[in-house]
C-alpha cells in the first residue's frame, strides 16, 4: 500500500509496430499484460508501485493506430492521437466542437501533447483509497472504504453505486457518448464495433474494470458518425479548480431541431457515477419541447432522480440538475 | 491451484479476502463426474426395490391402504419449489459473472437469497410443528441401513431395512443442503451489512476485517459446495427410477404399490382407510 514515487518496478517493456503484433503480445501475456498509450494515467500506478504487471505493451510506435481520418460521413480517429490533435483537427473544429470542447478541457496543454483520445477514455478512477493500494473491491478485496461512515468521498458517486462508490473522469466520453461514437475493439479472436456508452461499465457489471475492455482486448480507433455533425453543442466541466484537475461533475450535450423546438438530443454526465451515464429518460421528455426554462427545470429533476449522495458529495445533486438545466437551455438559462 | 485469496488490511495485516473461483470450476467438474460416473455404475447397478413377487404379497397384506398415499403436504411442495427457484437465481447470479457472463448481479443475488432465507424459516417452522421432524435425519440408528443400501450397491440381495418415509440418500443430502444452506444464508445475511439493501444501515466496518474475511469464505465455500450439491440433486430427480420421488414432489402423493416397493411400512407408518374412517367418525 505504499506510495512509492520512486523507480518503478521491474516489468518487461514491448514496443509493437503493428496492431497485429500488439494483440499478439496480449494474447500472450494475458492478464500480465499492461497497454501503455500515453502513459499519464499508467506511470501514476507503476511508480505508486500499486500495479504490476509483468509485460508493458507501448502503442506508441504503432502509426495505424495515430491520426484521424474522414470515414464515410464521419470520422475516425485513431486510439493513440493526441488530445492536442484532436482539438486543432479542422473537421473536429468545423463539425465536433462538442469533441473539442471536452477534449480541451482535459487538464493541462503538456498532458494534452502527450495523452491520447484511447487513454482518455479508458483510464482508471480517481478514488484515492483504490488508488493508494487499498484493498477494496476494485483491487479484489470485499470493502469500499470510500462509502464508510467516516470515508472521505466528496469527488464519489451520486449514482449507479454498487458496492463501489469510484467514478469515471474521462473528459472526453460523455462527449462521445453524446456524439453517439463506436469503440472499435480488436482481440485475437477478430474486431468488435460498440457504441461508446456500452464501453463504459459500472461495478455491477464488473467491480474491477470500467470499460469492456477484457485481457488481450485493445481499442484501435474511435469512430464518429455524421450525424450529430454540426449539431447544437453544450459541455461544460466543473472542477475544483480552473487550472486543471478531474471534472466533479461534467456534461455533454448535442441536440438538433426546428427553431427553438428540440427534435433530437443525446446529452450524458459524468463524475457521477462509474460510468458515464447517458441520461434517456431526459432525452425523452425534452424531446419535441422548446428549448425553454421550463423544459431545462424538468430536464435538471429528471436527471437527478434516484441520486443517493454520500456523507460529503451532496452538492453534486444540485450540481448535476443545474448543468443539464445549462445542456438544454443554455449557461445563461440556470 | 489456490484455494483462497488474500490481501492486506489498511494496517498492512494479511487479511482473507475470499475463496479462489478455481474452487467454483472444481465443484462444477466434481458435481459432472459424480453423475458421469453414477450413470455409467447404475446401467449394470442391481435393483434396489423389493422383487414384484415380494411387492405383490404386501398389497395383498396392505390392501386396506389408500391407493394414494400422501408423501409431501402442498406446504411442504411449495416451500421446495419457492426454495428451488430461489436456489438458481442465487446460483447463476453468483457464478455466471464469474463464467464471464457479466451483468449486474447483486441486487437480484441478495433478493433472491432474502426469499431462500424465508423459505428456510417457514420450513424450520412447518417441520418442526406439522411434520414428523425426525423422519429427515441421520442418526446411528440408520448404521444397518446403510450397510444394507451399500451392499445392494454392490448387487447383493440384502434382506436388510428398507427406509422409511425417507431414503437414507434423501437423508444424507438434506443434511449436506442442511449444512451449507445454513451457512450460506447466515453468512449472506451479514454481508447484506455491506451493500445498499433497503433493510440495514450499511456498516462495513460491523466486524474486524479478519472475521468479514471468514464470512466472505464461509459464503464461497458454501455457495461452491451448493453447485456440487444442486447439479447432484437434479440428476438424481430425472433420474428414471427416482422420478416417482420426484413426481410426488409435485403432486404431492405416491401409489400404494410405490410405498410398498420402496419403504418400510414400520418404519414409515400410513394410515388405513378403515383408521381414518374410524378418527373421523370418532372426530379426531
């Protein structure tokens, strides 16, 4: 459980040139293996020296899994672009702001240059009681020592808990979620297409991971349909600080319609639970409704309905409710 | 193969954290070979029944009992059932995701459990007033019994006694089920102390992290033994020559030539028509 900013410890590192020889390095290391993509979120574990695994696969050097390219009447962008590529990309800028906004609000320019769309996505949770070793329930034990009665839990979930109270801080995937992206992920046993809200999973499912992702499993590239393609877009990030830092609560919002009525919308959250949550029910009352006050206020209770706060997150309630209210009506609406 | 896992409390105590799911594959291999191999044996196994010869003289003899003889109360059918149902849920909710099926599990594992739970009180309760609570158990009593069951395994014809109301292997399994349901329930309970359950206050730290160590083992180890026991137990009601057992599970009564065949009238006594005439002229 100690927190060793030190040297880390001894693993075998792998620097693939192709997919084809990444997933065979999975494959073969199975449950041993770690993806390296950018490397922020994974050199935070391996020199807390709270992760070990025996064999590091590096993307890095891998070209086709890099850049971002027009697919179809869409994009595709590759696991490993940069978060600093992703916000210049003329399309992205033209027709994905809601991309570019949440991708630019992900902490600090040098962290943008060197993470990457893949590894924002599927980085770990910041609880810090998982993250300085403790054995709760998402490193196998059978406790969530964030969700005790003297637990410090201000940056937990306010829903969709089950046993463990960690939440998901990608920036960047409830804009996806909003733009209805698909994750493509490649195995040995062939490629599979997901949408982006069925990527993330909450403990229910499974208490030790926060994606699909599986051993052997690697997400290739990130796909964007045209659909929402210029669309009205809203994100807005509320962290503790305006430098940089984690979102205590986020939100993504991508609607379109005639006039001021809404006729399609996808809006989702996070920093509220342990994955990303796509809020349906509020998409489906707003929908065919003007994009009024009124509308925002019914969106902002729907959000929040079942929200459970712990001793110290309570203000994300009201949070959560004024920012949908904001995603709908726009901030000068709350 | 690991038996059990471990990890480390806050302190940096090495604490138990749960059983190795390697045990969960074992209880499933161990459950498919017993049936493998029990269904090879029976195909060339001696019947256990008494002769036709032998059954036909006791109708004879017993022919002032009710062609229908009462095994299992609707009571008694439907806490089996409720408790069955509720035993599967609990089974694939708890090993499916471990099978990689994954979905959120939980809430449907301790409702489920909660159902188990009451259904074993009722029963308590049901056996322990209406029903001859004895009838179920094992005792030194059955030692002969059980010499002769094995012998007749073996294809000896062993005049020796036949069971009463119950099979002695009926018997040896309600005392297994006995055990690990127990301990599975009480152990389950006190780990509902830990999830969100609209019936506790969550308290995780309701005990030392050692003694919830033991209480997440306790629970594994009695859910594996569980998957062994129920993969047994349901081989056994399709079998062929156990389906009349399992058949008066769900109507509730077997013939009188059944009773004859496989019971000792002694040791498990019914009731005459001309009796139970007489008790209800008499208004007993």
């Amino acid at each position: 459980m100690a927190v060793i900013h030190d040297v880390m410890p001894s693993f075998g590192l792998y620097q693939p040139a192709s997919v084809a020889d990444a997933l065979n390095l999975l494959d073969r290391h199975g449950r041993d293996a770690w993806i390296l993509a950018g490397g922020l979120d994974s050199f935070d574990w391996l020199k807390d020296r709270i992760k070990r695994p025996k064999a590091v696969v590096d993307l890095s050097g891998i070209s086709e899994l890099q850049g971002i390219r027009e697919s179809g009447d869409g994009l595709e962008i590759g696991a490993m672009t940069t978060l600093t590529e992703v916000v210049r990309h003329p399309a992205v800028r033209e027709r994905y702001s809601l991309l570019l906004e949440a991708a630019e609000h992900a902490a600090s320019p040098q962290i943008r240059n060197q993470g990457t769309i893949g590894g924002n996505v599927s980085q770990d949770t910041r609880c810090w009681y998982y993250r300085t070793g403790w054995f709760c329930y998402r490193a196998g034990g059978n406790i969530c020592y964030a969700d005790t009665p003297t637990a410090m839990n201000r940056e937990h979930a306010i829903l969709g808990a089950d046993r463990c109270v960690a939440v998901n801080p990608s920036d960047t995937a409830p804009a996806l979620i909003a733009l209805d992206a698909s994750m493509v992920v490649r195995s040995k046993s062939g490629e599979r297409v997901v949408p982006a809200e069925e990527y993330f999973i909450g403990p229910g499912t499974d208490i030790t991971r926060m994606t699909i992702l599986q051993p052997g499993d690697l997400l290739t590239a990130i796909r964007i349909p045209g659909t929402w393609g210029g669309a009205r877009f809203y994100f807005e990030k509320v962290r503790d600080r305006n430098v940089w830092d984690f979102a205590l609560v986020s939100v993504a919002s991508a609607m379109s319609g005639n006039g001021e009525t809404i006729e399609r919308v996808r809006i989702a959250v996070n920093g509220v639970a342990a994955r990303p949550l796509r809020l349906r029910a509020v998409e489906d009352a707003v929908r065919g409704k003007a994009r009024s006050e009124e509308t925002a206020k019914l969106a902002g209770d729907l959000a929040i309905q079942g929200a459970l706060p712990l001793q110290h997150n309570a203000y994300k309630v009201p949070l959560m409710r004024n920012l949908v209210k904001r995603a709908i009506r726009g901030a000068e609406g709350a | 193969m690991d038996i059990l896992t471990w990890g480390h409390s806050p302190w940096g105590e090495r604490i138990l954290a749960h059983i190795s799911w390697n045990l969960f594959w074992a209880s499933l291999f161990a459950g498919i070979v017993f049936f493998v191999a029990h269904a090879s044996y029976m195909v060339l196994s001696a019947h256990r029944k008494r002769s036709a010869a032998e059954t036909d003289a006791l109708e004879i003899e017993h022919r002032d009992l009710p062609p229908q003889i009462v095994r299992h109360s609707l009571a008694a059918r439907l806490f089996h059932w409720v408790m069955a149902g509720a035993m599967f849920v609990l089974l694939f909710t708890a090993f499916l995701p471990v099978a990689g099926i994954k979905f959120p599990w939980v809430t449907w594992h301790w409702m489920a459990g909660l159902v188990m739970a009451g259904s074993i009180l009722f029963h308590i309760i049901h056996a322990s007033v209406w029903l001859d609570f004895w009838s179920i158990w094992v005792g030194p009593k059955d030692i002969p019994e059980f010499r002769a069951e094995i012998l007749r395994e073996l294809g000896h014809d062993v005049p020796g006694p036949k069971p009463g109301k119950y099979p002695l292997g009926n018997r040896l399994y309600h005392m297994a089920i006995v055990l690990a349901g127990l301990a599975v329930v009480i152990s389950g309970i006190t780990m509902m102390v830990r999830v969100r359950t609209p019936f506790f206050t969550r308290n995780p730290y309701l005990l030392r992290d050692t003694t919830w160590g033991l209480v997440y083992v306790t629970h594994g180890l009695a859910g594996v033994a569980l998957v062994g026991l129920v993969i047994a137990h349901v081989y056994f009601a399709v079998r062929p020559e156990k389906w009349w057992i399992t058949k008066s599970m769900l109507l509730g009564w077997i013939t009188r030539r059944q009773y004859l065949e496989h019971h000792d009238p002694h040791r498990w006594a019914v009731e005459s028509i001309a009796a139970k005439a007489e008790a209800q002229r008499s208004g007993q």
